[in-house]
C-alpha cells in the first residue's frame, strides 16, 4: 500500500552540494511516481513530523528506520525502528520480522518539582539503572506519575528508552492524549494549506484530516490499549518522580549523570538546542524564558534549531524564537545536524559541549578529543548565557538521589543447547575457527563502530570502510584486524543508531563471527540482514577481560577458537588450557539469510519465485 510508506528528509538537511541535491530531488521524484507522502528538507526532523501528521497514531504500530522511533510511545503508539534494508524489504513484500521482547513495567510516581523535565526523568532512569536492566525490553510506563507529564515530555521520555536500551517504551492513552490530539485538529485545519500531500478541499466542502480528526480520535481513545488484569511483566521498576532533580548526562556517555549541582562551573565552549527529543515548542519556550533580556557568554556557541517547520511558526508567533536569536543563538534549519555529526557547530578538538540531544556517544557530534553532556533545553540555555554548567534556577547544595526500586520477576534460563545438531543447510559453514581479537568496552556504540561523518557519503565502498572501522573507538583496529579473527566485544555491543554500516563496516574489514556479551537488538537486526555472524557468550567476555584486563582495547588475545554455528559449542584454547562454552547455536533462518547474500538478496530469490 503507497499510502502506508513516507518519506521525511531531515538528516543531512544543511548540504546544499549539487551532489546531495541532487540525491534529494530523486528521492521526491521516487515518491511522486510511487505516490508516497514526501516531506522535503526544512520541513522537519521525520519523528516530530510522524507525530504532527498523524502518521504515528494512539494504538498503531509504527516503524521508521531510525533508532529514535521509540518516541512514538510518547503519544500511546508502538514505535520501533528497522532498518534500511528492512524498509526496502516491507515495500517490496509487505512483510517483517521480529523476536517479541520481554515487557518491563516502569511505574512512576508522585509528579515532578517545577523546573524539572521528562528530559531529566530519562537521563535520571538511564543512569539509575545502567546495568542493561531494560536491554531489548518493551516499555510500559504506568503509575499516577504519568497523569502529570504532557505529550512533550512523554515524548522525550520515549525518546531516549532509545538510549536507555529498549526497543520500545510506550505511554498509555488517556486525558492528555485526548487534549494534545483535539488541540492538533485545530492546528492542522490552519497548516493543511502547506502540506502538499493533502488535496485541496471544495469551496464550502468541512476540512477532515485524513488521519487526524475526530472520528479518528475518538475511536483511538475508546479502543483504548491496557494491560491484561494480571498480565506478566519480566521485571518491575519504580521511580519518584519527586525526587528528580535537573540531571546531566556524560561527558560522552548517557549512562552516567549527575546532579547539576556536581558539575557546576564545568567551563563550556559550545551549547546546542537541536534533535528529536527535545526541540519541541515547549522546550524553545524554556530555554527562551532562560536567555530573554541576556546574551550569551563571550567564546561560546549557542545553536539552536526547532524540531520542524510548524514547531518554528509556533514560536517565531509567540517571541521566543526571536528572543533566542536577540540573546545571539545561532538558528540552523529544522532538522538534524550537529546532533548526527552534520553540517554547522561541531565540536573541535579540546572543547567541551552540553546539548539537549539525545546522544553524547564520543566524536558523534564532532571531534573524539571533545566532551560532550546532555541535559534539558532549561540548564542548557543557563549554561550558554553563563559559559559555563549551571541550573537555570538556585538549587540547594544538597540533592537528594532519585528514590527507585528494581523487582525482577522471571530469570531468563540459558538454553539448553547440549545436544544440539551441527547440521547446517547447503553452503553454509559448519565451523568457523580463529584467533579471538578481543575489543572490551560495553555498551561500544555504533558511532564508535562507524563514524555518523561517514554514514551518509553514499559513495563509500567496502575499502574505505574497512580503513575507518572502529575509528571512533580505537585507531589502531583497522591495522590490527585480520580476515581470520573472530571479533569479541563487550556487553550491549552496537548501541546507538540503527546505522547499518556499523555491521557493514566490520565485514569490510574481514569479521565474519562476533560474540559479545550481549548485544543491541538493533544492530543484532542489521548483522543479521547482512550476514554477519553472531553469538552471545557472557561467560567467555567475563573470561577474557579476567584474563586479559582492560588495558588495550583491542587485544590480540592469542587465544583460538574453533566455533561449531549450527549446535553453538565454542571450543576455545590458549597455552595448554582449553574450555567448552555453550551459547545459542544459529538456526535455519540465519543460516538461510547468510548463504542469500543477506535480507537484500533473500528478498529478491523470493521476489524471483
């Protein structure tokens, strides 16, 4: 159905080469011929315009090929990312596939102080419990907390459960869903004359949003998705949403914050209110509120861009966007930039960022020598007027620490893979054997697996990914790999963004088999489409980093496995000790995308027939 696709262009939306122009102007003429709804650059980052349009609904289940589609969960949606290739192969076939994850109940309660965001409730349930609690999880959240927080910061919240490791978070649909959807029908009868996908109505003909509009509303609100009366959650987590205080994460990781208050008087070079989560009316409108009648600091850099064209009208209306600008921020179009390590305001060499994004991983938003924190449009304002970290507010010397609880309710057993078969398929290996070059870090994200500088030069073949593998993580990788090894990483491996060059990339560079800890469902998704080889083996990465410590970060261990992929037996050997690790053999479906080439070539065997 052509009705069901769409097509958004907000990545890359400052390259205005002929090259990328380009690039653009056949993907609308793509869309034209296929009659999908395109929204051109300028108009918006694709996740608020989803959500403004009325692709992404109360009760549906959307998909986008952006890890960030998670934030659909804000307004009672199940949003989830694919990827690029899984995209191509929906259009071609109308089919998908997905492993049902385990569900964690987040229940919040009380409501929050003033001053305090969704923004700092993500930050603060990321850093809290950043030990993979929610890894590969679906998101409930419930609890009397959630009456008290607005789509905005329901939204945001959604937003980052990206971060926070899930594969979805979802908010229930109520009263507010309610009010933000009949103030929506109102705001797209005045902005339907600038979408040119929407026809034009009759002289004297009622406007109905094809989507958005009072049938549609009510009906999602009367079918309205609950929890089944006794229904199993795999783990149940608490947070007092009275005891969050403004919080900040990094620098240059998301799972760990703190208060303000312990970073106060870090000197900062650059400031940015940009991206998906937190770009938003609301937000402009804070930070606004922050800098009217100031300037920002000498030597620093304030960037501020609205999250889509609309958001941009709204506040340009009110004033705050020109208050922004007479304080001397720095305004970028509606879209993505510097938050992907695109276009203006990158962080150089030695400089220290705080941005309301939602991601700090290093180099992403420029040089891997600069610091990057996260924290809400408010303290970010604050701290481009004073130059450095600070609360918006006066805060107390004392923060008292977020009030949370954890109950897991099931253990999940490890499969019992003794008597497993080594039989495999025609053409595929039944055994893989190596040395194992160990790369340790956890949560090793996919900017640091493959540079965001580098994810949309489309014109990069397999040798210069292979030289630029893992340069955000260590240098030195690319020189040091060899065809023969098997890749060992740590826990959550391929965090981030759903980028699919981040598998692509280390089968550039020769990896076949990756066995980590545990691994990003996400990237799991691209490495299987691709037809790169994976295993979890928790056992074996305790091991090594017993063994070997953390020192290099890549090791060339020495030691040789030899792996059996149908029965999951990891035979491994180093001196005169050997050890048997059984983990997860790889079953006909993997083993039938692999010997295709990959999804892409899978779909066209079947496209064939």
């Amino acid at each position: 159905d052509p009705r069901q696709p769409v097509f958004a262009l907000d990545h890359d939306v400052q390259n205005k080469t002929e090259k990328n122009l380009n690039k653009y102007a056949s993907i609308e003429a793509f869309a034209a011929e296929n009659k999908v709804d395109f929204y051109p650059a300028g108009r918006g980052i694709g996740h608020q315009v989803m959500v403004e349009e009325g692709y992404a609904f109360p009760g549906t289940l959307t998909v986008a090929s952006d890890s960030h589609s998670n934030m659909y969960g804000g307004i009672g949606a199940l949003g989830t990312p694919i990827v690029r290739t899984d995209a191509a192969a929906i259009w071609a076939t109308g089919q998908t596939w997905w492993q049902v994850p385990p569900v964690v109940k987040v229940e919040l309660k009380n409501k929050l102080a003033p001053g305090v965001t969704g923004k700092d409730v993500i930050i603060t349930l990321c850093s809290v419990f950043n030990k993979d609690e929610v890894l590969n999880t679906a998101i409930e959240f419930t609890g009397e907390g959630v009456k008290h927080l607005g789509i905005e910061d329901r939204l945001a919240i959604a937003n980052m459960t990206t971060e926070w490791g899930a594969l979805a978070g979802v908010f229930p649909i109520d009263r507010v869903t309610r009010d933000y959807y009949q103030k929506r029908i109102q705001v797209l009868d005045r902005t339907r004359f600038t979408n040119k996908n929407i026809a034009p109505v009759p002289a004297g003909q009622e406007f109905v949003h094809p989507r958005i509009n009072k049938k549609t509303v009510e009906k999602a609100l009367q079918n309205e998705v609950v929890a089944d009366k006794g229904a199993f959650y795999s783990k149940h987590l608490t947070l007092d949403l009275a005891t969050v205080s403004p919080f900040i994460s990094g620098p240059n990781s998301v799972k760990v914050a703190q208060s303000v208050q312990d970073l106060k008087g870090v000197k900062i070079n650059k400031a940015y209110l940009v991206s998906c989560v937190n770009s938003r009316a609301s937000d402009l409108r804070q930070a606004a509120a922050v800098v009217k009648g100031k300037k920002i600091a000498e030597g620093v850099e304030f960037y501020v861009a609205a999250a889509s064209s609309e958001v941009q009208a709204e506040v340009e209306q009110t004033g705050d966007w020109q208050a922004l600008m007479d304080a001397g921020a720095i305004a970028l179009p509606a879209g993505c930039g510097p938050c992907v390590g695109l276009g203006t305001g990158l962080l150089k060499d030695g400089e220290i960022g705080i941005s309301a994004t939602n991601r700090n991983f290093k180099g992403r938003m420029g040089s891997p020598n600069a610091l990057a924190y996260l924290a809400s449009p408010a303290v970010v304002a604050a701290s481009a007027i004073t130059g450095k970290i600070v609360s918006p507010t006066s805060m107390d010397d004392a923060v008292p620490a977020p009030a949370t609880s954890l109950v897991v309710l099931s253990g999940q057993k490890s499969e019992d893979v003794s008597e497993a078969s080594d039989e495999t398929i025609a053409n595929f290996p039944a055994q893989m054997s190596g040395e194992l070059l160990f790369c340790h870090a956890d949560n090793l994200n996919t900017d640091g697996i493959y540079p965001g500088k580098y994810t949309y030069q489309d014109d990069i073949g397999p040798e210069t990914m292979r030289k630029v593998v893992m340069e955000n993580y260590d240098t030195a990788f690319a020189s040091i790999v060899k065809p023969s090894d098997i890749l060992i990483g740590g826990f959550n491996f391929g965090t981030g963004s759903s980028r699919e060059q981040a598998a692509t990339a280390l089968l550039s560079a020769g990896v076949k088999l990756l066995i980590a800890g545990s691994f990003s469902e996400t990237f799991k998704r691209n490495s299987i489409n691709n037809g790169l080889l994976l295993m979890e083996s928790p056992e074996l990465v305790r091991d090594l980093v017993q063994a070997r410590g953390r020192e290099k970060l890549t090791d060339r261990t020495g030691w040789q496995a030899t792996v059996s992929l149908a029965s999951g037996k990891v035979q491994v050997s180093h001196g005169a000790e050997q050890k048997v690790y059984r983990v997860g053999g790889l079953g006909k479906s993997i083993q039938e995308l692999w010997v295709a080439g990959g999804l892409e070539g899978w779909v066209k065997e079947q496209i064939r027939q």
